[in-house]
C-alpha cells in the first residue's frame, strides 16, 4: 500500500546489467544513490524487499556504484534501526573498509555518524581498524588522512580514556609527523582533543604519559620540523583553554 507494486519492480530491477546494456549505463548508479529514500519511504519493516538489491549494488563491479552506498550507508542506518544494521549494513560496511579508496573516503566522511549508532561491543571492534586508515592506495592523497584526523576528534567521545590510549594515541602521533602540514596541523588538534579527553574523565595518569611521550618525540626532536610540532601543539592547547 506505501509504493505500487509495478513502480517497486521496476526499481528493483535496475541492477539487471541488461538494464545497463539497454537502457542506462550509469543505471545502478542511479539505483544506488535512491535507495535511503526508497527505504525511508518503505520504513524499516519492509527492509526485506530492498535488502536483496542492496546488497547487489554494494559487490557491483562498478566502484561507484559502491562509493555512493558508502556515502550514504550510515543514513540507512538511522531508518533500519540498530538490529537491522548490526544484521545487514555491518557486513556491508566491513567490506567497505577493504575497497578502494574512492569507496573507502565515503565511508571515512562519516565514519562517526555510523560508529555511534552501533552498540558499544560491536563498535569497539573496530578499534583495530582505524590504524588501516592511515595506509591509502596511493600516499599523495593527503586529504584522506586529513578526513581521518578530523573524525577521529569526533570519534574520541564513542571510548573511554583506556581505549583512546592504547588505540587512538598512537594514529594521531603518526598523523602529527605526516608531510603534509595540513595533516599535521588538524592532527595537533586531535592530540589537544585526546589529552582532554584524559583530564575531563580524570585519567591523570594518561595524560601525563601522553605529555611525556609529546615531549620526548617532538620537543627533543633532532629535526625542527618536530620541535616546531610541540610548539603549534602547545599553542592550540593554550587557545583550547582559552575557549
């Protein structure tokens, strides 16, 4: 009664690669990129007639027709609820992480927006894989990086000091000596964002480990380009409490 049957079987059918010899090349595409809309429309309980099809679309050989379900996977995760997703969008997302990085930045861009819909446990798995982020197909695609430092900002709020330390840490010391001066830049206020995370949920002893470790690898660097790291550190710490 929401979408006549015919127009829901013509859409439906816009992953048949006849449809793409016949009618549109780009077809799939076009398929892709309506599904949340046809999925808000259909509500959550009629999942199981767009399920088949989207999980059609996301192993297409065409990646962008898999760049746009990334873009939007973590918007079908508001309307399918947190059952539905853990079941059906998970799997879907992992795979995502492994694509390429066409796939991948659409993913990253909103890497917070699915990870705080998913329950702690599952979320917590994926502490192993932000490191991955770091490794792009090709390294002059320093805004990749860049889109990692300022997610992981957000993300701090998803763990606790505990997880930050032992995960998170040691990505934005990594982004912090990156060669490009943009990445290090946003990444001076990732360590900001970290060594408030320890103080604000009275994790002393963190964060004091965390000073000492800012102070051996930047402030006694042999190079200036790490001296000078602690100091653009310090400075946006200083304009931090300022706020």
């Amino acid at each position: 009664d929401i979408i006549p049957q015919p127009l829901l079987d013509q859409y439906l059918s816009m992953t048949d690669p006849a449809r793409a010899q016949t009618v549109d090349t780009e077809i799939a595409k076009h398929c892709a990129y309506s599904l949340p809309g046809v999925a808000l429309t259909l509500g959550r309980q009629n999942w199981h007639c767009l399920k088949d099809t989207y999980e059609t679309l996301a192993s297409d050989v065409q990646w962008k027709v898999r760049r746009t379900l990334a873009f939007s996977i973590h918007e079908l995760a508001v309307i399918l609820g947190d059952q539905l997703t853990a079941a059906d969008l998970v799997p879907i997302f992992n795979g995502f992480l492994k694509d390429l990085d066409e796939v991948r930045i659409g993913v990253l861009k909103h890497l917070y927006d699915f990870l705080k819909l998913l329950h702690a446990d599952k979320r917590r798995e994926y502490l192993y894989q932000l490191q991955e982020f770091v490794v792009t197909d090709n390294s002059r695609n320093w805004r990749f990086r860049y889109e990692l430092a300022e997610q992981l900002i957000l993300i701090l709020e998803l763990y606790n000091p505990n997880d930050v330390y032992d995960y998170l840490r040691h990505i934005a010391l990594t982004l912090c000596s990156d060669k490009v001066s943009e990445v290090r830049w946003i990444s001076f206020k990732l360590v900001v964002a970290i060594l408030q995370k320890f103080y604000a949920n009275n994790a002393n002893a963190l964060g004091l480990n965390f000073i000492n470790e800012l102070v051996v690898r930047f402030r006694h660097c042999s190079k200036w380009v790490g001296r000078q790291a602690f100091a653009f550190i310090c400075q946006v710490g200083m304009f931090s409490l300022c706020l």
